[in-house]
C-alpha cells in the first residue's frame, strides 16, 4: 500500500481555504498514493472551539466536505470534519473522519475518546462513539481512529482515562493497517512520548500505524507536524518535517526509511515551535508587522531574535523607552541587537511623560512615598507608547514576559504585558538563557551582556530582580514543580530541597497573581503545563496550601 | 419530615472556613429539623476549578469532610464534596453527596450528569456515576442526587442532553422524597426556568422535591439562592432568600408555604445579582475599597451605584478624568452622581499628560493625521491615572464597559477595559438605561442628564456613538441574537428585520475583537451567554459568515 500523508496547516473558520489546500496536495499525490490522510478537524481548521456552536457552522463544514469530495478520484482521502449528530439525545456533533473515494464519502468512523483537560475541551461539544468500524482500504481492512483513540493503552499508561481502547477493539476485529488523523500539539518532549507510544503500539499488534498530525499554530497551540509510520516491527519507516508543512509518500512495500525532520535538541525544538507560533498567529490574525519594546534584558532580546526569524528583520519595529532609572548599558545592548538582527529601532525616552504623571497625581498622593506605584507607572508608560505606535502603524505588539514573572506576579498588568500575542510567557527565565544561548550559537545576534548581567525591571534605582526574588535556579524548579506537575508544599521540598516557607511564600503568590494572568494577551504554549486555556484557576479563592 | 436547606454562601479553597460555616447552621438547625441539605461541592467551595488538579487538594476536603462528620449528631446532614476516584481507571474524582448521621458518612451519591458546557467544565474532572442509590431518612427512602442530575426531563427537554435520567432511575427504585443539592447559577429568568422545571418533576412523579442551592459571587458566576420545596401536586412550599445566605427550616406536613425570596421583576433581579457579585468578588480577593472613572456617563453612572450598594458609600472612589473633548457636562453630572451616592471624588485632568505623550511621539509620528490612536491614547492615561490610585491606596479598580460595546470592540484595551471586576460586561446597553431607572426609582440617584443625553466616548470633538454604530435599540437584539442565541445571519435578519450587511459587518465586528476580550478582567455573568469563561472563541480564525 502507498501512503501519503498531507501534513498541512489549516486556518480555524476558514472552511474554503481549508479544503482548497487539500485539493492541491490531493493533486500532488494522485498517482503515486493509495491514499492520502489530512488531520483531524482540516475542514473545520483545529481547534474551532465555540465556532462549533454557532448556527450555521457545521452545516457550512458539511457542505465545505460535500464539495470537496465531489472532486476527489483517483486516490482515497481521510479528513477529518464535525459530523451533526442526528440521534434524538446528546452533544450535537461528532469528531469525525471522512473516507472519500470516487467521488462520494463511503465510510465516516467517529472519535470515541474525547479528550476534556488541559487545553482540551472536546466533552464541551462532541458525542463520543460507542462503536468501532473498519474500512476496506486497497481491498485490506483498516482502522481508522482520530486522535486520542490511540491514547488509552494499557500497557503504556498505568491509570488509563478511559474504560475502552478503540485501537485494541479494531486489531481484534481484524484491522490489518492502523491509520490516525491527529491535531496533537506540542510541547516539550511531546514527539518523542508520541512516537513511543505509536511505536509501542505497532510492536505490540504487529502492524503498521500510519500517523497524520497537524502542523502550525493556533492561537496558543503549536502543532508541530511529525507526521509518522512505522513498522509492525515498531520502526520508523517514514517522518515528515517538524513545524513545516509536508507532503510525504511512502510505499509500505519499502525498507528505505524516509526521515525528513531534523530538529534533534530540546532547544531547538522550542525555537522552531515559538517561530511559528509568531509566524502564524500574526499571519492568521491579518498582520504582517510587529514591534515589541526592547529593555536591553535578556527577554526582549530573545522575543526580537524570534519574531525576525519567524516575520524577516523587514518587519519588525524595536522600541527602546529607557528611564532614569535605565543603565547606560540598556540602551547601548538593544541598539546593539537591533544592529545585529538588521531591524528599525526607535528611542522615546518616558521621562517626561512620567514627570507629568506624577505632577498631577500630587495633588491626590501628596507626600506619600515612592512605592510600586511609580514602577508600574513607568512600565505603563511604555505600554500606551508601544500601544500608540500600534495603533497608528497597524504593528501587532509583542509582549515579552517570560513563564517565571508571570507566575509570581513579577510583572506590570498594562505595562509590559500589553500585547497581542506573549511570546515567551511559557518559557522559564533560565530557559530564556538557554534560547539567548543558542540564538548565538553561530554568532552574537544577543549581545554578550545581555546574557551575562544580572537581571533587573530597572524601574528604581539599583533594582535587581534578585531583590525580591529567589535567584532563577532556584525558582524554576519551585515552579514547574507546582504549575506543570501539580506537587503540593511537602512534595515540592521533597523535590527540589528548597525552604518549606519559601516554597509556601511562592505557591501563595502564584495564586494571587492569577487576576493578573486572566488579562494576559494570548501565550504560546510550549510546556505540558502553560498559563492560559489550559489552565483553570480561581481568581478569588482562598485555598491555603498547608 | 422536617427539612433545612442550609444556604451558604462557600468561598473557594477555603475548606475549613466553608465547614465551619456549615457547623453553625447545624447548630441553629438541630432539634428543629431532620436532615440539612447544603449545597453541591460546599466543602471545597463552587467552582473548584483546577484547584481539584493540584495534589493535596482533593484529599484535604476529604479530611475536612472528615472532620465536620465527627461533629455532627442528632440531625443527618446532606453535603457536597469532592471524592477521590479509587477505581482503576477514569477521572480523578466524583462530584457527590455525602450523607452524614451520628458523627458517620453513612453513605455517599456520585453525580451522573455532568455540565460540560458553557461556564462548565465538569467532564474535565470528573467521572460520572453509573449506578443510582437510596438512602433512609426517618425511615423513608430518599433519591439524593447532585445538580444536573434533575435536569435531563425528557418531558422538559425536546434534545435531552444525556442518555439517562437519573431521577426517573431513583424513582422507579422506590424513592419516596427527592432530595438535590445544586450550584446552579443566576442568570436572567434562569430561577423560573428552574423552579419550573422543579414543579414538572414534583407534579410528574408526585413526590416533594427538596432543593438546596448555593448563594454568593464566585468569580464571574453569581449564585441567586432561592432554596426551594415542593409539594407532590407541584406547589411551591417553601423558597428560601434570593441573593442572601439562608436557613429555612419547613415542616413537609405543613400547609402554610414560607416564601422569603423578594424580587420580582428582571431588573430587580439583575441588580440584586450585579450587588453580590461586586461585593463577593472585592471580599473574596481580599479587598475592602474600590474606585472607579466617572465620565458622565450611564455606564460608570450604574457602576458606581451598584458599587455604593455593594460596598457602602465609604468604600467608594469616583475619579473624573476630564479632557479638551469632555463636555462640560461630564463633570457636572458625575459630581452630582457622587454628591447624591455621598462618596469622595477627586478630579484628574488629562490634557497635561495627553499633550506630554504627544510631544514626545512627535518625532515618530510626525505629521500623521490624528486617527483612533490619539482617541485611545486618552483613555490609556486614564487607566493609568486609576491604576496609579489603585497600586498607592489598595482599591479594586472596577472597570465600567457595558456588553453592547466590548461585543464589537467599542472599548480601548489598558484604557477603559483596565480593573478587577467588569461590573457590567454582561449587560447590554439599553439594559443599562433599564437599570439606571431602577436605580432612579424612588429619588434621583443618577442624574437624569447622563441618562438622556446621547451617548459619547468623548475622545474627539462633537463624538457620539451613533456616528459608528446604529442605536443601540437596532444593535442590541443583533447581539444578543448571535451571542446568546449562536443564530447565523439569515436567522438574525429573519429574528431582527436588520439590514443583512449590517448584521454581516456586527457579526464580524464580534469577531475581529475577540482578541480585546481576552484580556478583560472577570466580567459578573447575567444572561445565558457572557463573555468570558462560557464563550470560548478562537482568536486567530477566519470564519466568513456567509
């Protein structure tokens, strides 16, 4: 059997586009495939959300299918589309996969496991399947499964979620080829987990498993491709690219593997998820433009080296905003990243603009000291310049705070986190180096002292951030304990050594600085545990973390 | 039996603070009645959110549950939990009823059904219960079942959501009283919808339906109380307070009924529910102040009375923030306001810092023409001004944007959209006039110019709202066709009479300021759609709305 696997990029909503792009690889593979696969959801683009229940977009989905299958021969297709549900109780849809041939949809197998935590919301609008079908597929019997239905297996999960395995019920009523659509997001390390466990399960039943994932980002979620199959042996026969589209044809008759993705590290993986997160996002929003202010810190810096890569130098703006209270090394080290990334840079210092504040504000504060108040103030100075250029220039503003700050609350709500997209606010401060680090790692696009001096907001005189909190080494561990693996006080000094009240102290201020998240622009999410959608928390609780 | 429905109001997290509470209406209760019903998930608080997630969380409220059990003689007790999941498989927890007599749980009841929709996410944590049971209470076989689980009638729902009924279940077993613990959140004419249904099922299966409901704001949800018995032919014996905690003790052989609940009309209702929400949400975030811009306008007019009524007058700040383009008017009618509501106000005029931005973009901006940007740039330097007061002196800032204009984006992001709490995200404009006469209904609390004059944003000369939207009485019904009701276009033009481009170009309006909404601070939810939690929209989507 010939597989293609359509690895593509679709745009939620854009029905039409959507299915105009599988034409193209449609075409591309006629001939030399048995079969292509698209992703789960391409016609509706993933994730639709909400669009699911509005009046009219299912339907249109429906048609959107109904016209594309019009136009396929030659080859069969599996696409993944919403499925009213015409049964007389239950959710009105299901996350289901079209096989077309010749013209007409001759078979529809609907997703069974519907995944409903993190950032994952499927229980909200699908039915799941209470049956388990095979197509004919080459005259040879198939399973075709979406997504999470080969995510429940017990030999891979100790506390499986779900009381079936559709996959296991198909090999025992026969299936002899396991195909998936998939929108299966990234984060770190998330490929690797995947492919084990398809490789695990093709060993295990001792088939091929035919894998076709997303690629892209939408809003918060990059979708990083890696469409895969392997051997009833468990080996990886075929991968298409990482964060690009691909459309790869493999003949399972072959014993060449066809190997096309290339990213190895954990970093570099990351930085290819967070260019395309911005690359996509800005594109998919109707922008081409950014700008984002540069401090000379470490962060902005990192966010700019991005948004070049993903958008060209030609297009994004860097805004220096310095203060009284700014080193002279913060202007000279952005002036000399934006030199070496080739980008326009502007300076507008804001200390007049914040003279007149406090000028005003007199009457009212009077002789109340200095306190937080005027450092917000300078942050929120430069939001409304950034938001200003924004406005007149049609520049989507990148935010740049990083996972650490936003966690403790170690940031300015309308200041620097005005945006519309925060680049970097799943990346932890000590990851941020990491980035910075291989950014350079073929020549100074960072400047040195970006990375070497010691980390400072520079909204008083002398400020380090290592006045109020612990250093970055010890507070990431603290963090990632709580926030991606949900540790409680004990198990986190268990974990990380640190000091019990400290690690009380900083649970306590990342739930108290949850009211601040809630306003956050978009974030992408490159962690198995991001701020955002996936994760739910109270505002006003009071839960006390013994 | 004698019943008492102990209506609390929980705080999230705050496990030994809610039995406490639970404690002390025990106390007053027993010797008076039988058995106490609070509401469903009153120990960990409602909604718990991903607090379940965290490790520790779970098993705390069952150690709290443990706790409360051991002090509870001479009346049994019917409270909500969350209980941990010991099967092999499945969600980490139940949502459940534990019934407790002499100093023992002597049984528990999982919920069934479980709301996986709008502002609820129950499929994410919980598993449903397969099985029904009984209880004995005096003697007599009792159906105790948690919320939804009495709202798949199939005879009051043409779709019934799921595939069972667990109340026709527990009657056919026997149960001769139905008894149901509920955090069933206001929203406009949601509680007759309720005690409707209530009395169908009461009629339907001729029993007494004993119901006890959650009161208090938690984040954007506002719980309206209004405990309630019913009789077997479907009368209303006993309700409890609306938007107040309550102890209502009712003997089922009584003929007399007990109604407590007040309100009658919409707005009176709405009020009541927007009173609780503020002064809930400022409490619970451990607030006691707040402030707010007073333009003039009705919007920060209602806010402000609202607030005084929540908070008390002494609690209350009105800041005026007049520019070159305010009317005189402005000022006029917002010190009359804070002159009637007798709270403090401060004028902060904003042409300085205005012109001091402008001076300084200058060189950027050159000769560019003023556009939105400079409009936006005024409402920014007030959000800062209100910030600056809300960082020096601890007040909740409340932001004072109505529904109508953050649907269509009619708002300045870190301007006007900056605070804690959104007072009235949730309410349409023309329901803001409705409000602001309620308010005026005995003396003039609003003066009666906000109410009649046009309304402006005031960000250029001579600007009226009209100039870029239609009336809001052509605007509204739109919006909440589309918001509350997900009806297409053709739908909307059919429903409306409104010119068909007009409703294209509002629907995506809606769309294209999906991006503002997602950084709004907590809006109180009144209708059956708000913005916020329950409407999850991607961002970076092009649906066409043919």
């Amino acid at each position: 059997m010939k597989i293609a696997l359509g690895q593509i990029n679709t745009t939620v909503g854009a029905l039409e586009k959507n299915a105009r792009k599988m034409l193209d690889y449609v075409a591309q593979a006629k001939g030399k495939a048995d079969v292509i696969l698209f992703p789960e959801l391409a016609i509706p683009g993933y994730p639709p959300k909400d669009l699911l229940e509005l009046s009219g977009f299912v339907e249109a989905n429906v048609r959107t299918l109904n016209q594309f299958a019009e136009q396929i021969e030659g080859i069969d297709v599996i696409v993944g589309f919403a499925e009213p549900n015409r049964e007389p109780s239950g959710k009105p849809c299901f996350n289901s996969a079209a096989i077309i041939r010749d013209r007409k949809i001759i078979s529809v197998h609907r997703k069974s496991l519907l995944p409903t935590y993190d950032v994952f919301d499927e229980g909200r609008y699908f039915e799941p399947s209470q049956t388990q079908e095979l197509v004919q597929i080459t005259g040879r019997p198939v399973g075709v499964t979406v997504c999470e239905d080969v995510w429940n297996d017990k030999d891979s999960f100790p506390r499986p979620l779900y009381k079936i395995d559709p996959l296991q019920v198909q090999v025992n009523m026969g299936a002899e080829y396991i195909m998936n659509i998939s929108a299966s997001p990234y984060h770190l390390e998330k490929w690797e987990e995947r492919h084990k466990l398809l490789q695990n399960e093709a060993r295990k039943y001792h088939k091929f498993v035919i894998y076709s994932n997303l690629v892209g980002g939408n809003d918060e979620l990059i979708f990083d491709g890696r469409s895969v199959i392997i051997s009833p042996q468990g080996e990886v026969m075929a991968r298409a690219k990482d964060f690009e589209e691909d459309l790869l044809i493999f003949d399972l008759d072959s014993k060449e593997p066809i190997i096309r993705s290339s990213s190895v590290s954990r970093i570099e993986n990351a930085k290819k998820a967070l260019v395309l997160g911005i690359r996509d996002y800005v594109s998919k929003c109707g922008f081409s433009k950014v700008h984002m202010g540069l401090s000379g810190g470490v962060d902005s810096a990192v966010t700019c080296a991005l948004a070049v890569e993903a958008l060209g130098p030609e297009n994004v703006l860097g805004v220096l905003m310095p203060s009284q209270y700014s080193s002279d090394h913060s202007v000279i080290d952005a002036v000399a990243l934006a030199k070496n990334l080739g980008i326009r840079h502007e300076i507008i210092p804001i200390k007049h603009v914040f003279d007149s504040y406090r000028e005003d504000l007199r009457p009212i504060f009077k002789n109340a000291a200095e306190d937080v108040t005027e450092e917000n103030l300078q942050a929120r100075v430069r939001g409304n310049l950034l938001m200003a250029l924004s406005n007149k220039y049609n520049l989507l503003l990148l935010s740049t705070g990083n996972k650490s700050e936003l966690a403790v609350g170690y940031t300015t709500l309308y200041g620097d986190s005005c945006g519309g997209l925060a680049v970097i606010s799943d990346v932890p401060k000590t990851m941020v180096y990491e980035l910075a680090k291989f950014i350079n790692r073929d020549r100074e696009i960072i400047p040195q002292n970006t990375i070497i001096k010691p980390p400072s907001a520079e909204l008083r005189p002398g400020q380090k951030d290592s006045d109020s909190l612990p250093a970055y080494e010890i507070l990431d561990p603290i963090l990632e304990a709580y926030i991606e693996d949900n540790l409680d006080v004990d198990q986190i000094v268990q974990h990380t050594k640190a000091d019990r009240e400290l690690v009380r102290k900083i649970l306590l201020m990342v739930d108290r600085a949850e009211y601040k998240r809630k306003q956050l622009p978009i974030g992408l999410k490159i962690t198995s545990k991001a701020f955002g959608f996936g994760r739910r928390m109270p505002i006003a609780q009071r839960y006390n973390h013994h």
